[in-house]
C-alpha cells in the first residue's frame, strides 16, 4: 500500500521513539499541575453545564468558544518552549494552550483534567495523490489533481489504516509514567474533521474540472461520489470493527464549531464498544459554495447521507453559506449543530433555524488579523448579531484564524467583548 504516514500526533510531529528526557519531564509534570490546578475550579463545572443545556437546545446565553487556529503560533512560540525534544515540546505547547485558555482566554472553553493521546497510525491514500506545488511554511499552493481522465477509475482504491499498536502503547507509557499521577493518561482516538468527502474530490479531480463534470460527465462524478461514498463507509466500519471509536460526547471538539457534551449519547443499549451511531458525526461541502441548491441535491446530499445517517446526531456545515441550501441541508438525520458562517444571511437563518437547532454563528476572523482591534466595530457587529439570533440557540465561534496580527491580546479582548454582549442580550 501506498502510504501517507500520519503520526496523529499534535502539531504533525512523527515520533521516532525518543524517550523524553529527565530536564524536559521536569517542565512538563510543572505544566502538568497548573492544568490540573485549573480543571478542579469550580468555574470549570459552571462552564461545562452551560455547554450540556446548550447541547439540549436549553435557553441559555449564547456560548463563546475561540480557537486561534494558527494564530496560537503567535501566542505560544517556539522560543515560550523550554522543552528540547521533539515530543516533549509537542505535550508542552498541549499544556500551554490548556494553561492560556483558562487563565487567560475568557471563553467557555472547558479545561479537563485529561491528558488524551491519539493513535499513531498509517493510512494509504486513494490509489493517487495529487502534487502540491507551492504552501511552504503554511503560504498558499495549488495542486496537480491525479484523476486526469475517468478512464482512470479502475486504479484507485478504498484507503487502508494501520495501527501501530507498539508505538501507541509506548507513548501512552512515557505519558502516564510522566503526568499520570497529575492528569489522567486516555487513549482517544480522532479519526476524521469532516465526512463531507467533497474536499477529497477535488484533491483528485480539481477544482475547476470538477465543475466542468457536473455538465460534461455527470454519470462518471455520480459514480467517483459512490465509491468515495463507499470508501468513507468502509473507514467506518474498520473504525468501528476493531474497537478504534471514541465517545465525543464530552469535551471533544465536534463539527466546525462547539463541543459535544451530551447526555443523549451514546445510545440507551452502550455497553462500552463504541458505535458510529453513539457519537456526533459532521460534514460540509464547503468547496461547493458556487452549486446551485439543486446541483447540492443531485451530487452531493445522497452521498452525503448514508454516512451522517450512522451517527446520533450530526453537525453540518463550515465556511460555505448554508441559507440558500437550507431546504436540502435540513433533510440530513439527527441535525442538531448548523455551522452559519460569515457569508450567510443571519436573518434568513435565525428564521429557517429558530429554537430547534444551534445556531453555531462563525464571526469573521479576519477582524483579528490586525495589530490592535477595533473594539467598538467588534462590539457594534456581535451585538447586531446576537440582536438578530435574539430567539436562536446560539454559539459564537472564533476560528479560522491565520494570525492576530501577532497581539495575543486581540483573542482575550475579543473574547471579554463577545462575554459582554452575550451576557447583554439575554437579560
């Protein structure tokens, strides 16, 4: 198999089986303690029922969550690291994220005292993998998609996951022998962001090409969908089958936005193998923004579908605007979390989703991307916002952040701006 190593470790890194040394477990066990010192706050309960009534479509003030994305390389930079291994530096910058989000962020982030590990696996691609040609130190690139011709089709093939058990199991020692006694050491896999598949597609055919083919080869894109419908199927069931699942009905990140803390998962008859249908599932297809709601309906919703159908309850959407497509995208089963990102019509959504979904509201990011904020146009917008979503189950999501214009003060005064207004509206 052709494969595409993914350490699934944070920050990308690639263990080579470096044991961690005794200086750099002084810093972490040091780092260790304050998570956990800040996990056993009672503030830290607060926050984590507001997220489970929210979850249940409770009125409560509207939630706030800020994830800096690559913005926390501005926050937290290499020369912050005192550790000097490569894997000792990875857990550090974990814990000091943990650190500034409850010290310092404002959110509603909750802070637990866990300290979860992925597997380290393998996973092949798709028979082809398209080249990229520019991106270096996360700049912009294209791509040179390897599905030139659907003659082609007959090479590719479902993905294969490797699991290198040896490797997981020495990682997990090294932490638990490290922090164990601090935070509790979990193996918690993370298998996929989104199950939208339409990213994948156009990895192979292009962009372009794929719009092309909805007029030029409309048979040949419904059967490249089935078989990446099939093959993202075939994941789960691989996941599910050999015991790889993980609850997300906790503190796990879940859709585009918000956290999954849920007492309607897993399901009544769980008895401790996890199932696709006791987690929250996700998709989006957000590289279809330009498809009319019926091409949406033709190519995309039906294969969509079978996979958010295994999942108790489901998120849907991420940049792409959902208003246009609402009638479509409200079909899926079990929707519980709507993405309405910068580039939807608020009010058409606060309509369309009233008090039975969460209005998961995405404010632009771009309004941190500058050395100082504009604090009264940041006000003036959430409260016009949250002024419309007035009747909506709301959460407001900072994310997608390229840089804060290297201030790490624009993500607190953003997040004690968006408290504010919050806590303003639903007096």
């Amino acid at each position: 198999m052709t494969e595409q190593t993914r350490a699934s470790l944070p920050g990308g890194y690639t263990w080579s089986g470096e044991k961690i040394s005794k200086e750099d477990r002084v810093v972490l066990r040091e780092l260790a303690f304050q998570v956990a010192d800040i996990a056993s706050q009672p503030s830290q309960e607060e926050k984590r029922k507001l997220w489970y009534e929210h979850n249940a479509l409770k009125p409560t003030r509207p939630v706030i969550f800020c994830d800096p994305e690559n913005g926390w390389n501005e926050i937290i930079t290499s020369g912050d690291l005192r550790c000097k291994g490569g894997l000792a530096r990875e857990w550090e910058r974990r814990l000091r994220k943990e650190i500034f989000w409850g010290k310092s962020m404002g959110d509603d982030r909750v802070v637990e005292p866990y300290f979860d590990l992925p597997y380290v696996y393998a996973e092949s691609d798709w028979g082809m993998r398209e080249r990229k040609i520019g991106g270096e130190d996360g700049g912009s690139y294209r791509w040179d998609p390897p599905l030139k011709s659907y003659q082609d089709m007959d090479k590719l093939h479902f993905p294969q996951i490797v699991v290198d058990y040896e490797a997981t199991q020495q990682i997990f020692s090294q932490a638990q022998e490290i922090m164990g006694d601090i935070l509790e050491v979990r193996i918690k896999g993370v298998w996929w962001w989104t199950l939208g598949m339409t990213w994948t597609l156009i990895n192979l055919r292009g962009l372009e090409q794929f719009m092309y083919d909805v007029y030029d080869h409309p048979q040949e894109l419904h059967q490249l969908m089935a078989f990446l419908r099939d093959g993202h199927l075939a994941k789960l069931d691989f996941l599910e089958q050999n015991g790889l699942l993980s609850l997300n009905n906790d503190n796990t990140y879940v859709g585009s936005g918000g956290f999954g803390f849920t007492h309607e998962l897993p399901q009544p008859d769980f008895s401790g193998e996890v199932r696709t249908k006791d987690m929250w599932g996700f998709a989006e297809s957000q590289e279809t923004v330009g498809f009319s709601p019926q091409l949406f309906e033709e190519f995309i919703f039906p294969y969509q579908y079978p996979l958010l159908d295994r999942f108790g309850l489901n998120c849907y959407g991420c940049c792409e605007p959902l208003n246009k497509r609402w009638e479509v995208v409200k079909k899926f089963p079990r929707l519980r979390r709507i993405s309405v990102s910068p580039w939807a019509d608020r009010k058409d959504m606060a309509r369309k989703l009233e008090n039975r979904y969460i209005f998961s509201m995405k404010p632009n990011p771009a309004y941190l991307a500058v050395p100082h904020l504009d604090e009264d146009f940041i006000r003036q917008e959430l409260r016009k916002d949250l002024e419309i979503t007035r009747d909506c189950i709301v959460e407001v999501i900072m994310k997608d952040n390229n840089t804060i214009g290297h201030n790490p003060q624009n993500v607190i005064c953003w997040c004690k701006i968006a408290q504010e207004e919050a806590e303003r509206v639903s007096r």
